[in-house]
C-alpha cells in the first residue's frame, strides 16, 4: 500500500513536468504561434462578419414586425415574387458577364505589360490600377455624370459625331450595360496585377522548350500559359464573383437598381427593401439568398483546384 | 471624538441604495426637463438652416438647464434611414430624433405617445391637415409630433415666361401673389395641353419617371386627381378599376410631352432641368427655385411656385411632413417634450421657416400665412402660394388612403411609377393592372 502511495505520489509532478514540457512545446510550434498571431483577426472576424451573418440568419426567420418566427417563410414568399426572380437573374448577368471580361481583359492587359521592357514597366502597372485603387462610391460618381439622362459627356462626344444620344441609365439594356461596364473597369485592374504576377512566375525554359518545339504564339498560351496559371484563374475569378455578386455601390449610385427595377441585384434589392421599405427580415432574406448560389460556385471552382494539386 | 465603524453589511446597503438611487433617476433635476438630451435632426438643405434649430435648442437648453448635443443626419444616402434602423434595432439612441413621412407608422411600437404634447399644439397652432394625421397617428395615438423643418409640398414650379410664350397660361395671374388663387382652368387637360406645347417648344416639363421621392410624389397626386385607388383603406387591392385605367392613359399622353430620359431621373434630375433653363415646369418645394436664385438669377427671376392642376377628383399636391419623434426607451422624455414643443411654437416656427428660406412647411393651419413666403423674391410673391395659403388644394401623399404601412411599400416600390413607365412602353393594360395585383398583394405582408 505504501509502495503504491508513494508511486502515485512521485507520479503527480512527473505528469506536471510533463504537462509544463508538452505546453512548452507547444507554444514552440510554428503553428501555434501562428495561431496566436492570427487569433485577433480571428476574433475581430468573428465580431464584425460571423456575429453578423449569424444574425442575418436569425432575422431572416421573423415576420415583418420581427415579433414571431416563420422559419423559411420569408424564403417562400420570396420565391412567389416576380421581382425576386428578376433580381435573381439580373444578378447572374451582372456578375457572370462582368467577371467574364474582367478575366479576359486583365489576361490581355498582363500580357502586354509583361512584354513591356521592365524599366518602364512599373509606369503603367500604377497607372493600370488607378480605377481599383479609387473608391467605387467616388469613380461612380463621375460616372454617373458621364451618363447623366439629359447632360451625359458621351452623349455630347457621340452628338458631336452626329449618333442619336443614348439613353445610358434610361433604357433597360443600355442601364444594364452602363453597371458591367463601370464594375469590369474598376476590376479589371485587379485580375491584370493577379494574372501579371502569375505571368512572371512561369518560367523562361518553358517557353523556350515550346519554341524549340516549334509551338506558335497560340500553342505557347494554351499549353504553357493557362496550365501554368489555372490555379490563378480560378482563385481569382472566384473571388471576384463573390465581390460582384455582392456589389451594392455602383447599382446604388448609377441607377438605383432602375429602371423597373432591371439593374437591382441583391445587394441593392435587399437595401431597398430591409432600409427603405422598412422589411428588414425580407431584406436580410434576400442578401443570405447569395450564400447558395456563390457557396455553389466556390465548391465547383475550389474542387478543381484541389483535384489539380492533387495531380501535381 | 468617537469615530463609527462602518460594517461591510452597511457599506455595501449603502453603496446599493445610492446606485439605486443614481439609476432611477438619474437626470431629473427639476419637475419638468433636465438632465442631458441627445437629439438627431435632419440635415437642411438650405446652408444656414442648421443654425437656426442649434440657436433654438440652445435657448431652451439655456433656460431648462439641459446639456444637449445634436447631430445633423443627412438624408443623402438614406443615412437617417440607417439611423432609425439601427436605433431601432439596438433600442438606444437618440432621445429626439427626425423621421420623415413613413417612418413613425413603421415604427410605432416603439414610439413615445405624444398625445400631450400635439394636442397642446393643435389647440395653439389650430388643426393638422388629413395627411399629417395619416402618417402620424395610429389610432387615437399620436406618434410623433409634426416638425417644421423638412416639412414640404412639392408643388409645381413654372417658368411664367415660357408658360405665357408657349402655352398662353399667365401663372401670376392664376395664383397672384397676396391673394386667392383663380385657378379652375388649372385642370389635368389643360396641363396636358401645356405640356404638349411646351414640348413643341423645346421647353418640356421636366417630371422624372424614375424610382425616387420626386417622382413617385407626382405621380401619386396625379392618381389621386384621377380617384385611382390601388389598395383601400381596409387593405384590399382594388388596383383593376376604371380610375386607374383612366390615369394611365393619361399618364401615357402626358409622358409623351416629357424628357425621354424621364425614367431615368433622380431627384436631382428636375432641379437641374429647371436651373439649366431647358423646361417650363418641375415638380418642386422651392429648393430648385433657391439654387436658381444663387447659379442662374436670370431664371430665378421668371420661376413662380403654384398649385397642382385639379383633376375629375379633386386637386392634390403631394405633401411631405418630417417628424419629431421620441423612442419609448429614451433616458429623457420630459425634457424631449419640452423641447419639442419650444420647437413648435409660433416665433420659433418663423425663425426655421425664414432660415430655410421658406423651404420648411409648418403642418399646423395658423402658421401657413408668414410674412417669409409673401415677401420671399425675386420676383416677390414667388413662394406666396406654396404653402397651400388658401386650402387650394388638397396635401397629400402618394398612396394615401391604403393603411400606411401598405403605403409605404408602394410609395418604396415606386409601383405607381413603374405601372405608368410599362403601360407607356407598350404593355397592355390587363398586363400592367395584373402585374401591379401581384406586387401589391406582396406589400400586404405583417
């Protein structure tokens, strides 16, 4: 008995010291450190974006009052609204097109900047991110006098051609038109710096390989280019789907969502609805109604992502 | 000297007692107000109508002992909207604050009554017109009380020049200035006929067609002229009636007399309209009129504001009161009220109208004859009719008679705008009524 009492007893600091080594250790680990390091981000996350999107989702379970919970019933309403599904496809337009041609256009635009001897190449790289570098509350601005209904800029220059003037935010395709163009020159810029990096980190011998190959200017693209920056691409575009499905200030200041109601996406749809009209649970309804459809595209795009590391 | 001990037992009954004490009550320093009072007003248009509510606050505070601090809420951007909802939301805020039109029917239940105080003003001031009443009372409650500041209609703005040159109508004549309107030739067909001229001379009205405030008031007055009713008062959707059908074709005629780019226009659209000199006529409170009289004198000169034309049912003119309201979890009522009475008292009623150059509209019918709109100019007598001096015309707001919170979705919606611009477009007319069936069935959520 005393044996085993004494065991026991020499057992405990040992177990201590053991403890005091394993969290020694621990906080010697370069991920707990990390973790640590990352821990207010994470809480200051978890405070003004979870905290938030949880509440959303909690008001989006109240009637208008917000005096009694109806489950999904704001999400059933909305499904019988014409409006809902015009929001629904305006929104697929206005972020799939835009992404679309911001893609294609910052491929281009890194391309001709990558063959730009380096000295002056930094020039344009600044001058080419000037539209993503300004606020879009403010370029939009000046958009919108650009297309103003009677004083439009445009409308002055192409009358100065003599073309009819064109009714920029007053026709339902051209107001259409007038917010892709303005969102894929603000973010067309982000995809050229993206797309330039990648283009720099493809290496020379590659190229050099496929020209002693005898591989065109096309072949080089396709089989050297886009394989060397597929995973660039998707995690780009990825993030600019999310970005422009949930615009909300170029719509709002352009055309308010006008006219009859053609250019509302969620964002702006959801404002006016929860702020102005004073339905916040059908507001807060319609803005979680974007985490399917970009939850959707993040598994397909992501999968192919990791399915590609996978090979490599 | 003996010294007490102070036990833990007593010190900590005592702490309790004055916590309790300090909680309950903690700004009454007199029967009436005191304490702090935290106050959010609307940002004036009008540079220098600030001053003139700081300077007021700051007498009464002055003289009820009060710290008060006030924060000047714009409505660019719907930041008052954000300001009410969030405070809304969070139950805390502000012990005054400006709500426009809607937003006390939307959020009445959290709304101090005001019953004293209104019904002390009305007896004062005399009664509040039927809109007023509408958007601030529920039942027998009032729940806010009607502010001065912000306050407008948005009656027709003309140019007496090209009026007289293009379609032969003598505004000054029809609404002289000091007197009576003689005004029963100002009906919805002989507007529709001025604004064919005036379109034939280069001159067109300038009424937006888009989503925004401006908009959607016109076009309400203009259904209300016409009888249109799209929802009762008991809440039914009556939108498939003859009256509407009436009023969209005339809308259609008339939206062929105006700006293409109409359904594009914001309310800043018609202001610009008017400065700039390309049209007749816009849909305004006086707020265009001013900035012509700093940016384009010439214009300011010839601009004259009027009544609205009367149509088979009356004639309307689209009425916007802001409020004063008090949320019920305010830390300092008494002294809101107080304030809010000084506010509406007649002297301090004429100091924000004068500051505000005539823009703010006072609800109560003793206070609608100041000397600020007779003398108001160039030319003078400009503003003598926009404060519906003669009870010329009905105030009233796009949507009323269906229950406000019903209202205020189609006022939000711009559905009355939107069922004008598709009729105008080409959609049948069973196509546009149906339409607007269903989006106002979708307003009768609760």
């Amino acid at each position: 008995m005393v044996d085993v009492a004494v065991e026991r007893n020499s057992a405990a600091p040992a177990q201590k010291a053991r403890k005091r080594v394993t969290l020694r250790t621990a906080l010697k680990r370069k991920s707990t450190a990390a973790f640590l390091m990352t821990l207010p981000l994470i809480l200051l996350i978890s405070l003004l974006v979870i905290y938030p999107a949880f509440y959303s989702l909690h008001l989006a379970t109240l009637n208008k009052s917000m005096q009694r919970f109806v489950g999904l019933g704001n999400f059933q309403f909305l499904f019988t609204r014409e409006t809902f599904w015009l929001v629904v496809q305006q929104s697929c337009i206005f972020a799939i097109t835009a992404v679309i041609f911001k893609a294609l256009i910052g491929f281009i635009v890194a391309h001709f900047v990558h063959n730009i001897p380096a000295k002056g190449q930094r020039k344009w790289r600044g001058m080419l991110l000037v539209p993503w570098v300004i606020p879009p509350a403010m370029s939009t601005l000046a958009w919108l006098w650009l297309f103003d209904p009677s004083y439009s800029a445009f409308n002055y220059l192409l009358a100065g051609v003599g073309v009819d003037r064109i009714p920029w935010t007053g026709e339902t395709g051209w107001a259409r038109f007038s917010v892709i163009l303005v969102n894929i020159w603000v973010g067309a810029p982000f995809f050229m710096i993206m797309y330039l990096a990648s283009l720099k980190s493809v290496p020379d011998q590659l190229y050099e390989a496929a020209a002693i190959d005898g591989a065109n200017w096309w072949q080089r693209i396709w089989y050297v280019t886009l394989p060397m920056m597929r995973n660039i691409i998707a995690i780009t575009t990825l993030f600019s789907l999310i970005v422009t499905f949930a615009n909300f200030d170029i719509v709002r200041i352009l055309t308010a969502g006008g006219p009859l109601d053609h250019t509302h996406i969620f964002a702006t749809w959801a404002f006016r609805i929860g702020i102005e009209g004073g339905d916040i649970p059908l507001g807060a309804s319609v803005s979680l109604f974007m985490i399917p459809i970009l939850a959707i595209a993040a598994v397909f795009i992501l999968r192919d992502i990791n399915k590609r590391g996978n090979e490599a | 000297m003996s010294r007490k001990k102070l036990s833990r037992r007593q010190f900590v009954a005592a702490t309790a007692m004055s916590s309790a004490a300090l909680i309950t009550a903690p700004y009454v320093r007199s029967a009436n107000a005191a304490g702090k009072l935290n106050i959010g007003f609307w940002d004036h248009w009008v540079p220098g109508a600030n001053k003139a509510s700081t300077d007021l606050v700051n007498e009464w505070a002055a003289k009820e002992k009060v710290e008060v601090t006030i924060d000047y809420i714009p409505s660019q951007g719907n930041k008052n909207l954000l300001t009410i909802a969030a405070e809304a939301q969070a139950k805390s805020g502000h012990d005054i604050l400006a709500m426009p039109t809607w937003w006390p029917h939307a959020q009445a239940d959290l709304l101090e009554p005001m019953n004293d105080v209104v019904e002390a003003l009305i007896k004062q001031n005399g009664d509040v017109n039927g809109t007023v009443k509408y958007l601030g009372k529920a039942g027998d409650k009032w729940l806010a009380v009607p502010a001065c500041i912000g306050s407008q209609i948005k009656g027709p703005c003309s140019r007496i020049d090209l009026m007289k040159q293009h379609a032969g109508i003598d505004v000054q004549a029809m609404y002289p200035a000091g007197q009576e309107p003689k005004a029963d030739a100002w009906t919805t067909d002989n507007f529709l006929k001025a604004a064919e001229a005036c379109h034939k001379g280069g001159v067109p009205f300038g009424i937006g067609l888009g989503e925004t405030s401006d908009s959607v008031d016109t076009v309400g007055a203009f259904f209300l002229a016409f009888g249109a009713e799209v929802v009762n008062a008991k809440g039914d959707v009556v939108v498939k009636n003859d009256n509407v059908r009436q009023v969209l074709e005339y809308y259609k005629k008339l939206m062929s007399f105006l700006p293409s780019d109409a359904p594009a226009w914001d309310d800043g659209s018609n202001n610009r309209w008017l400065v700039s000199g390309k049209g007749a006529l816009i849909m305004n409170p006086p707020s265009a009129w001013a900035v012509a009289k700093r940016d384009a004198p010439q214009i300011a000169e010839q601009c004259w504001t009027h009544g609205f034309p009367v149509g088979p049912k009356g004639r309307f003119a689209p009425y916007l009161p802001y409020f004063w309201t008090a949320w019920n979890f305010g830390k300092n009522k008494p002294a809101a009220k107080s304030l809010l009475t000084h506010l509406s008292q007649p002297a301090a009623v004429e100091k924000c109208v004068a500051a505000s150059g005539g823009y703010d509209l006072p609800a109560f019918e003793k206070l609608t004859t100041l000397k600020t709109w007779a003398e108001e100019s160039p030319p003078k007598g400009t503003l003598y009719h926009y404060p519906n001096p003669h009870n010329h015309q009905k105030l009233s707001i796009s949507a009323a008679g269906a229950p406000p919170k019903v209202a205020q979705q189609i006022y939000t919606q711009a559905t009355l705008t939107k069922m004008c611009v598709r009729y105008y477009r080409g959609e049948a007319m069973d196509k546009t009524l149906s339409w607007a069936q269903s989006e106002l069935e979708g307003f009768m959520r609760s």
